[in-house]
C-alpha cells in the first residue's frame, strides 16, 4: 500500500458504498476519518463504529497513511 493511502472496508449495509479503489484510497496526510467519507458520499449517520488498524476510533480521528479502515453501519435486530 502507498504511504499516502488508506485501505478501507465497509461492513454490511454499506458494502454497496464501498469505492473501486477501497484498496488504496489516496488521502492527504492529516485528513479525518470525517472527512473521507465526505469526499467518498458516505453517510456519516450511518458510520456507527470505526475502526483504524483494529482499534475503535472516532469520526475525528486523523490519517497520515498506511491505515486499515472499518466502517459498521448501526446494529438492529432482536
């Protein structure tokens, strides 16, 4: 992967979003969570629980490069 790009996995409901590039999406050092998907027309309501390199993060959590994303829609059921 290309220091200057993050791989990123989209669970369940929104694996249909999930970009062509998810492998190695390009970004700009510093760029939040947020803010890739914004750029990516991911709804942010729908981004329940993130997950950078396995650990749980926030919307606010910045990228440099080099990361693994997971993105879980919001749990329903009984």
């Amino acid at each position: 992967m290309n220091p200057s790009s993050v791989q990123l996995k989209l669970f369940a409901s929104l694996g249909a979003l999930t970009p062509e590039n998810a492998d190695q999406l390009p970004i700009e050092p510093g760029t939040s969570v947020q803010a890739l998907l914004e750029q990516l027309a991911i709804p942010i309501a729908k981004a329940h629980l993130i997950f950078v390199n396995g650990v749980k993060r926030s919307l606010q959590t910045r990228l440099e490069g080099g990361e693994r994303i997971g993105i879980f829609p919001p749990v329903a059921g009984g």
